[in-house]
C-alpha cells in the first residue's frame, strides 16, 4: 500500500484492537462487514478489505497483487495472518465450491430445477454460452457449471 510507515501502523493499531480471538485462534472482525461477508474498514478515504490489508502487512500481498487471499480456517471474518495464504483465483474458486457443498450439501440442489440442468447441458452442447456465462445466467457458481456439464452432478437427468 502506497501510505507513509505511521499510517501503516496506525491502520494496524485499529485493525487489531478490533478482533475477538475464538477457541480456533481465529481473529474474528468485530467492525463493519461487506456484502460479499468480509470484513471491511473505511481508513483516510480509502474502503478495504481487512484479510487483504492484513495480507499487505503480514504475506507480502504487495508483491503479489494479483493473488487472492484464501482462508485456511473457512471463516471468511477470520484475519489472523496464520490462517491466511495467498493462492491464485482458480484455487480460491476450487475453495469457495468445496467449502459450499460441505457446508451445504450441494447448494444446486435446491436452487436448480431438472429443467435448468438439462438446458444448462443443451446450451453447452450448442456451444451457446461458455461456462462463466452459465453460471452468470443460472446464478450458480462455474464449478458447479463444470459438474453439471461433464454429467458428475445430476446423472440421472438426460
Ligand atoms: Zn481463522
């Protein structure tokens, strides 16, 4: 982050002294939290991300700007920097799409119809949409596309 070392720390200073530490030694956000479910701070004009500020000042983010910042812990709240890593956007996605089924049984499951998965399957076969629009079109998450399409989830439906 392009401000002066005091800012820096001060920031810190902030962040800190709003976490609750948990039974998993998680340090949870207790301030403001966005609507994707991370925590968020509003410093000197500037909104961010509390995981990823921590990530500036604990993992090097600031070398690796383009790397998201995955939660060991699956607690989207959490910022202690031992429960963060760096990792690329296809694992952070393969992430998201695991800890959902576990957490939800299959989340599709609920949300898309017979119906849905056989068109899902003829617009793939028409080479009508690509996988990131389905999952736009259809509001499920593109692995679950994936799934969908090389007949893994919904078997029986033909
Ligand atoms: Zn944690």
């Amino acid at each position: 982050m392009n401000i002066n070392i005091d800012l820096t720390k001060k920031l810190e200073t902030i962040i800190l002294e709003n976490r609750i530490i948990n039974e998993n030694n998680c340090w949870i956000w207790k301030g403001k939290i966005a609507a994707n479910g991370y925590g968020q701070i509003e410093f000197i004009g500037f909104i961010g991300q509390i995981h990823r500020i921590i990530s500036y000042l604990y993992l090097d983010l600031d070398n690796h700007k383009d790397l998201c910042v995955l939660h060991n812990c699956d607690n989207p709240l959490c910022f202690n920097p031992e429960h963060l890593r760096l990792g690329t956007r296809v694992e952070n996605n393969k992430d998201k799409c695991e800890r959902n089924r576990q957490a939800k049984g299959f989340s599709i499951r609920g949300k898309l119809t017979e119906e849905d998965i056989r068109e899902i399957r003829n617009h793939w076969n028409n080479k009508e949409f690509s996988m990131k629009e389905l999952s736009e079109i259809y509001d499920v998450k593109v692995c679950q596309i994936g799934r969908i399409i090389n007949g893994k989830q919904w078997k029986h439906i033909i």
